[in-house]
C-alpha cells in the first residue's frame, strides 16, 4: 500500500464522519480555514525538524509520491487536514442536544 492511499483512507474516513454527523449549524468556513493554515504550518515546520534532526526518515522504497515541503513529504499534510474535517464533526456530534 502506497502512503498516499493510507492518506486518502484517513481523509475518506473523516469525510464520511463529517457528513454523518452533520448538525444544522454549520461551522465558520473562516474558522476552519485558519485552523487548517495553522496545523499545516505547524506540521511543515515540526516535520521537517524531526526529520533534520533524525528522528524519522523516509527511503525511498517507503512508496511515498516523492512530493516534499522541504524534507516532508506531501502525504504527511493529509492529517492535520483530517483532523481539521473529522474534529468539529465529533465535537457536535457529542454535544448535548439541548445545548444552543
């Protein structure tokens, strides 16, 4: 299985739990958009100090697409990205109903 597939696996999952547990009020584009920006710079910054520092590494028979943010490949995005999807989903999903 390629990285990208496992990636794509995370983002269908959250999607479909988006759409399942949608609530009538719908979210801030604007809110959700900034806390995307924010988890996608955060990764790129603390992925590739991990990576610079040795912590982990990719080789390249690892079937990653060989897209990179500096030394980060382009798959590791998907999960800042999923939990941007899937986290607000649950959180009105297990909210109580009487609350406004």
């Amino acid at each position: 299985m390629t990285y990208i597939l496992l990636c794509a696996g995370f983002l269908a999952a959250a999607a479909a739990v988006a759409v399942t547990t949608r609530r009538r009020r719908v979210l801030s584009v604007a809110a959700l958009a900034i806390t995307a920006a924010a988890l996608v710079a955060l990764t790129a910054v603390f992925d590739n100090l991990m990576i610079a520092a040795g912590l982990f590494a990719y080789a390249e028979d690892q079937r990653v697409s060989g897209l990179t943010l500096g030394a980060a490949p382009i798959e590791d995005f998907a999960y800042p990205l999923a939990a941007v999807i899937l986290l607000p989903a649950l959180w009105g999903a297990l909210r109580r109903h009487d609350d406004p």
